[in-house]
C-alpha cells in the first residue's frame, strides 16, 4: 500500500463485453454504474447477453500503445478488469469457456499481450477480479435492479 500511495498516478481500465453496447441497450441509457453495470441494470437475460458477447473482437487492441500512453503520462501502473460481474473473464480460463480465447471470434487473451508489454516497459500491473459476483451463473450474486434512462428517439 505505501508504494500505490507514493505512485498516486495509474490507469484504470475497465473493459470488457459491455463495450459493444456502448450503454444503450434497445433505448436505455446504463446510468448507475455505467456500461459495466448494463447486464444487471438494464435487465438483460444471460442468453442475450451471451449472444451479444460472442460479438466482441477487439481487432484494433494493441496493449504496447496503451503501456506507452499510461507511460508517457508519468502514470506507474495499470489495474485492467480481468472477470467482471457479468461472468465474461478477459483471459483464457479453465474455470469456465465464457472467456474471451474460447467464446469470441477475437480468440486471445487480452491479459497476456497486456503483460508482455507492461513488463517490457517496465510498468506495475494489476488486475481487478469479481469473486464476490458472477450475474452469468445460477447463485453467483445476481440481483436485477433497474436504472436505466429511456433514449428520446432521434
């Protein structure tokens, strides 16, 4: 803790699925907790949810650039959301193939690459991981609460 309280300057990313989206989901606006929370706030069934991940091919992801921007910016770490609520793991996974090598056309692990350059550049790497919630598996800590905004239509 001395050490993160000394670098006070980092790069939080948060990223996964949900992205596609964008937080529109079929006219709500994800207000409380931001598209990461969509699955849970907007309602959406796992099947759908699924479905829509199946989408997700980060085609244009190069984690270099984004060890150098956090780099050039003076910032001494990078915390990248490895599994968040919604069950989808951003590396590849034996607990479960709803991870992003085994369920996407993209078919990589975003962690790694991600690795390989924070330790070429010499940049501190954390992860953060939801134990505590998983709304893709029975029993997993799901709760439905709705806080969507309705999209006027254009």
């Amino acid at each position: 803790m001395a050490w993160w309280r000394e670098a006070r300057f980092g790069m939080f990313i948060h990223w996964g699925p949900y992205a596609v989206w964008g937080g529109d989901y079929h006219g709500y606006l994800s207000r409380v907790g931001g598209p990461a929370w969509m699955m849970n706030r907007c309602k959406i069934p796992v099947k759908e949810y699924q479905e829509m991940t199946k989408t997700f091919n980060p085609i244009k992801y190069n984690p270099e650039e984004w060890v150098l921007l956090a780099k050039n910016a003076g910032m001494k770490y990078i915390i990248i959301t490895a599994k968040h609520h919604d069950g989808f793991a951003m590396f590849k996974s034996n607990a479960s193939n709803y991870n992003i090598v085994d369920f996407t056309p993209y078919g990589k692990d975003v962690l790694d690459g991600l690795a390989k350059a924070c330790r070429k550049h010499k940049m501190k790497l954390g992860f953060y991981y939801s134990q505590a919630q998983d709304w893709n598996n029975p029993g997993g800590g799901y709760t439905q609460k709705t806080y969507g905004t309705r999209l006027a239509k254009p």
